[in-house]
C-alpha cells in the first residue's frame, strides 16, 4: 500500500450550486490508516464532500489528493472503495451484480468469487446471494453495498451513512469486518449520525458544520470524547 503520511487530503474545497455556496474552503487531512468519524448535522455538507471526494461532483476550486493522486486520477478506481448514502440497483440478482462490479477491479475469477464468499458471510447476506436486488429490504441492499465495495480490499474506503437500516446484529457485523480490514491497513472515512455508535470504533474525526470544517483531530475510543468535542461545534 501507498506510505503518504496523509491517504486523504482536502485543500481549499469550494462547492457552489445556484450561487449557493454548500462547502466553504474545505481542509482536512486525514492520516494514512486512521478511522475517521465525518459528523455533522443534516444538510452540513458531508454526503456533498463525499461527493466531491468521489469526483462525482467537480468542485469549483481546490485541491482534493487520495493515497497521493488527485482525487480525478483514474488509478485511484482501484484503490478506493465507496458505499454511497442511497443505493440505485439494477434489476439483478446480488450474485450477478457483485461479480460484475468485481470484474472493474480486474480481478480473477477465483479471487472474485472466494471474495464475495467471504465478505457475504461476514456481513451475513450468504443467504440472499442469489435474490432480486430490486426486491430486497432496505437493510440488505446497503448489506450488498458494502459487500461491493470491499471486494477488492480498497485502500480506502469511503462510506456515506452505511449503518443507516442496519440492526444492532448487522451493525457489529459491519464494524468486524471494517476495523479487520483497517487492521490490515485500509484507512476509514465514515460519516455517521450515530455518535455513541462510532465512537467505540474511531481513532480520528472531521466536524463540518453549514459546509465549514470545524474541527479536525484524534479522538480516544469509547471515553465519551467524540460527543463532548462534537457539543462544541455543531
């Protein structure tokens, strides 16, 4: 994996649509293997600076780098991961959709298979492999999400709100299988509501408040520090 000090960095970020200005001179640095908390109030911008990490909103200026290549370099495919806020599903099965999105990475057949295997039985959808995207529950899909977006063992993942519809089993589920693999060096960057949640997981957090980052910086795990910091800011 790459060895840049920071595997996301934000510089100057400006987003404005209709003259409205949604993110207002992002900065933030985000260090190689940490798990990062994105928390912030409904309407803050952060499914906005998700997006614009994602290249799928170009931002008006500034500087967006990951794993050290520009945010529109298309290298970076390979090495990032992303479950988004809303999951837009083809009329497939689970099986048939994941297989198809492992090929982008240029995977071989065996690895994408014993991939899928191993990821569905940790995220505990083995069961509904092969049923209809379309027709499963909402807790599913976003199970299928995460499932496609660690396939190829990114490194970094980015992940808008992934717990939301989720149970408590399914939730402890999911936080296994992301500190594993952020054990093994993927760096995390989750935005949540669910502060008391995360909190037990992270090392690291973002604030963002009216589309201006307000603070920035190491948190202890589950000392009740996230909340306290998070009361300052939003």
């Amino acid at each position: 994996m790459n060895k840049v000090k920071y595997n996301i960095s934000l510089k100057n970020v400006i987003k404005t649509i209709n003259k409205k200005a949604l993110l207002k001179n992002i900065n933030f640095d985000i260090p190689t293997g940490a798990i990062c908390a994105f928390i912030g109030a409904s309407g803050s911008g952060k499914t906005t600076t998700i997006k614009v990490m994602m290249n799928l909103w170009e931002s008006n200026s500034g500087e967006v780098k990951m794993a050290g290549l520009d945010y529109q370099d298309l290298k970076l495919h390979y090495k990032i991961g992303y479950v988004p806020e809303k999951e837009n599903f083809p009329k497939k099965t689970a099986l048939k959709f994941l297989t198809r999105m492992s090929e982008l990475y240029d995977l071989e057949p065996n690895v994408i298979s014993d991939r899928i295997h191993y990821y569905a039985k940790k995220l505990e959808v083995e069961n509904i492999l092969n049923d209809t995207l379309t027709n499963m529950s909402s807790g599913q899909k976003k199970r299928i999400m995460i499932l496609q977006a660690l396939i190829h063992q990114p490194q970094i993942l980015i992940m808008d709100e992934p717990t939301e519809n989720l149970d408590p089993n399914n939730r402890e589920a999911f936080y296994k299988v992301i500190t594993d693999l952020n054990k093994k060096g993927t760096t995390i960057f989750i935005s949540s509501h669910n502060l008391a949640e995360i909190e037990q997981y992270i090392d690291y957090v973002v604030i963002i408040a009216n589309g201006e980052i307000k603070h920035t910086g190491p948190v202890k795990k589950g000392k009740g520090e996230l909340k306290k910091i998070y009361e300052k800011y939003k």
